[in-house]
C-alpha cells in the first residue's frame, strides 16, 4: 500500500495522541471499530461551554486509521458539538487522498466523533 | 556495513545467486540453441545444457533425470499434478484429499476440480500448523485418487510429516503430491525416503531465476500418468509441451547444485540468527506469539503476533526493512492470513502477525537492526493502541461489546 505523504505525515507525527480522564464530567468518549476487523478508534473530546477544547485518540489499525483519527483530532478542536457533528468521512478521505479500500477508516473517524459527542450528552443529560 | 533497505522476505522470493547467472549468461546469446534441434551442434549444445540442469535437480532431489518435467514454476507445477491426476484417473476415482493451509495454487485448483465433480477433502490442521495423520487415515475412501500436501509452509514455514504421508498413500496405493517450492534447496528432500509420487518446486524460491520450475513425476513402482495441459510438440515425455527455457533450466540446475552442497550449513546458520531474532524480540516486548510449530520448520522462517498492534501499521513503522504481514490491510480481500486463521489464531491476533523470512544474504548486522527496530516499532504503536490502554487496565478484551463494520 502506497500512502500519501499526509497519512504518512499522521503516522510518523501523530497529532493529539493520548488520553484523557474518562471519568471526567466535561470528556466524551468513543470506542468504535473491533480488533477482530483489524481496527479500533477511541476519540476523547473535552468539551467545555459547548465548545471543544482539547482531543485525543488511540488506534489499532493501519496507517490510515491511525492518520483518519489523528486528522479528526485537529479538526473538532474549537469546534461546538454541532460543527464536530457535521465533519463527513468524505472530507477526511479527500484531505488525506484515501484509495477506495481504505474508506472504512474514515468511516470509522467520523463514527468515533459521533460516539464521543453521545457518549458527553448521555454523561451531561443533553438531548 | 549494514546498508538499507533490508530484505527479509525470502519466501515471497529470493536474489539469483551470482554464480547462477553466470552459468545462464553464455546461454542467452552464444548457445542460444533450440535444444529440440537435433541436427546441428546448437542444439546439442542446448540439449547437453538442459541435460546436465536435469541431472543436477535430480540429483538434489534423489530421482531419476527423467523423472524431471521443466515448467514455468510451481504454480504450473501443481496445476498440472492435480489436473493432470485428476483427468487420468478419473476411471479410478474422483476423491482428492489436501489441507486448509495450502497455497492457493493447490486450493484454487482444487476448487476448480470440485466444479468439475470431484470431490475435495480440505484437512484441517493443529494449532502447531501441522496436519493429523488419523484424520488423513480415515478421510481416504475407495475413491480417493491424489492426496496433495505441501511440503513446508509459506506463512508460518512448518514442515509436514511428509515421509509418514507418503507411507500412509503408498499402503493405499494412492499418488502422493507435494507442493515443495519453499522447501526444496531448503531442506533435504528425497522422493524415494519420503514416498513422493509427485513433487512441486520452483526456481526462484532458490536463488535462481523467476519463471522455472518443475514437477517431478515418478516413473517406477508406481509409473504416474498425467494428461498434460499443454499440447504441442511432445516435450518433457509428453507432459509439457513448449520450447525449453535453456538459460533458465540451466539456472535452476545450477541453484540446485549450490543449495545441495551449502544447504547443511546454510540451515545451521540461518536457524541460529532466527533464534537470536525470536529472543531479542521475545526478550524484550511481553505478549508475542510464535506462529506455527516451534521446531518442525524451515530455518529461513520466523512468524509471530504482536498483541494490540496491527501488522500493516507495523510494516509501516519497518519501511526500511522488507517483510511481510498476515495483516487484512496488506491484502486486496481485506481478510486476515487464511493460514493463521486455519491454526486457530484469532483474528485480532492475525492482523498482528509478521513473517520474517531469512535467506542466504542475511548477515548478524540485519539480524540486529530488524529486531531493534520491531521492538522500538512495537513498542511505539502499543502507546498508540486503546487495545493495549484497556488490557493494561484489566479490562478482558474478549468481553468487551466492540461495534463490528
């Protein structure tokens, strides 16, 4: 698999890599993906003011998973719930230049800012 | 001096030894004769050159010359053992037996038979990678015409008890194939000790040319029959019609050759720099997994899992070494290792895998750099992974409700 110099650039410097405190009223996470497929998301999202402050991920996967959710990192930050909420997979796949076989990953970028955010409300008692 | 980037995937391929394509040279453009020309000295020439490539395979595989079919590689090898058997004996029977862990040029095939109406037992094997004789006993019927088992492993390089297979075919008076490209020039291979009927091999998994290979096909005690699946002008008794490739049988004979008088030593060495490669990489990262038989396998093949990281990100961490991985993501069908899978590796854990193949040019410096350089990618991707977060924390990964896609 030959990989674009941005999924490599993720890869070798990944961005936000980390975690914070699950327990944390203000941190949503999500979990998404299974070992079984060979890849796993979890994004943590540190909301304050309806606004994201800070991000941070985990993954098992290929390169392009790692690089679809260390790009998903950078982009919610600063962003409130409903801006995060609208970032499609297929601006991720187009700003790394994912091949097709390699689209699931940023499927799974975009379902692991989705979990997170639910995961907040449910904590926070949001609709 | 080490000098990068590294090639430790020796089963996918191997360099021409130097000394191989010296000895093809001179045959591709001054003896550059048809070696089915009988009437001028060009073709005795080429005649004489393959003759000899003829005598050095049979030599390194205790048969007869004649008893050696020139073919484009072990993929044409084993299409025709199985076809060819299949279509002979069809009067006989139309039961075929081979293993789950076989390369795709038997299992493809194989698939194509069934379609035809045959019918294939596919052998499961244990969890060492290895096949179970009493299953082989008792999976033989009265139909049953060919049992195809592969010599050693292309993955996880195991060696299947071969001289016992060939016992069990011989006292039901059933042809026994073997599919040998990874393990001929590899480790002693002798058709007679070991009751092979039919034998696969190829040149280019021996330092010698891409593009050749053979089939040995027994002519005594039994004579094998094979309706060939190229017509033409009668080459290889019949079996194989087609010009011969001289430059490259003449290259296969000559690797053969060389395999046969350095392959004690070479074996010796390269199993003790595995091993130095297995405990650096053991000794330093916890949760690894030594796939397939620990020492029922080539020299040349380590494969193991790394629990919580995936392979192709792993190969990735590895770009200056050239390896290979059981990983989905390193495939066009997004499954993981059917190999793998067959020994009853979890998926997860196949994802995870790498195979490191050892050859005649890997030096102690490689050896050292690789494992430094997995246990650092490792360990790196291990930060990186929630899967190794969550075990570290105690949480059982098994019971966990992981959303599938």
């Amino acid at each position: 698999m030959s990989y674009s110099k941005k999924v490599i650039d993720h890869y070798n410097n990944p961005r936000n890599m980390g975690s914070l405190d699950k327990a944390d009223k203000e941190v949503g996470t999500g979990v998404v993906g299974a070992p079984e497929c060979g890849d796993v998301m979890k994004l943590q999202l540190k909301i304050s003011g309806g606004i994201i402050e800070d991000a941070r991920f985990k993954t098992f996967g290929c390169g392009s998973a790692i690089a679809s959710s260390s790009l998903a990192t950078e982009w919610v930050k600063g962003k409130t719930l409903d801006e995060a909420f609208q970032i499609k997979n297929t601006e991720i796949v187009n700003e790394l230049s994912l091949p097709p076989v390699k689209i699931h990953c940023s499927v799974l970028a975009e379902d692991a800012i989705k979990a997170a955010i639910a995961d907040y409300k449910k904590k926070n008692d949001i609709a | 001096m080490l000098k990068l980037p590294i090639f430790m995937d020796y089963h996918s391929t191997t360099p021409v030894d130097p000394r191989v394509l010296e000895a093809m040279l001179p045959y591709f453009t001054q003896k550059f004769g048809n070696a089915a020309s009988k009437n001028h000295s060009f073709g005795w020439e080429a005649e004489e050159a393959v003759n000899k490539a003829r005598e050095q395979v049979a030599q390194l595989i205790s048969c007869h010359p004649k008893e050696v079919v020139f073919t484009s590689g072990a993929t044409e090898s084993d299409n025709l053992a199985l076809k060819g058997v299949a279509s002979m004996y069809r009067e006989k029977g139309n039961h075929i037996i081979t293993a789950v862990t076989e390369h795709k040029a038997i299992l493809d095939t194989a698939k194509r038979l069934e379609k035809e109406g045959f019918k294939v037992t596919y052998l499961p094997v244990k969890p060492d990678g290895l096949i179970d004789l009493e299953l082989l006993k008792s999976s033989i019927t009265d139909q049953t015409i060919l049992i195809s088992i592969m010599m050693a492993n292309n993955e996880i390089g195991v060696i299947q008890p071969i001289a016992e297979i060939g016992q069990i075919a011989k006292e039901r008076g059933i042809l026994f194939h073997t599919d040998a490209a990874q393990a001929v020039g590899k480790i002693p291979v002798n058709v007679e000790a070991m009751g092979i009927d039919l034998m696969s091999f190829s040149g280019h998994k021996m330092y010698g040319p891409k593009g050749i290979g053979g089939l040995y096909v027994r002519r005594k005690n039994p004579r094998v029959r094979l309706l060939p699946m190229m017509d033409g002008g009668g080459h290889e008794r019949g079996m194989r019609s087609g010009t011969l490739n001289v430059p490259m049988i003449v290259g296969l004979g000559e690797a053969c050759e060389i395999s046969g008088k350095e392959m004690i030593q070479e074996g010796l060495r390269l199993t003790q720099m595995r091993k130095k490669l297995q405990d650096h990489i053991m000794g330093e990262l916890d949760e690894v997994y030594l796939n397939g038989h620990p020492e029922n396998r080539l020299p040349q093949n380590l494969n193991m899992s790394f629990a919580y990281v995936e392979g192709e990100s792993l190969l990735m961490g590895l770009k200056e070494i050239a390896l290979s991985s059981g990983s989905a993501c390193t495939t066009a069908t997004l499954e993981p290792s059917y190999v793998l899978r067959a020994l009853g590796v979890g998926s997860d854990l196949a994802h995870s895998s790498l195979r490191f193949g050892l050859g005649r040019f890997t030096t102690d410096e490689e050896i050292e750099y690789v494992g430094k350089k997995v246990v650092e990618a490792v360990n790196r991707l291990r930060e990186m992974s929630p899967l190794y977060e969550m075990a570290k924390e105690g949480i059982d990964l098994k019971s966990v409700q992981w959303t599938e896609h």
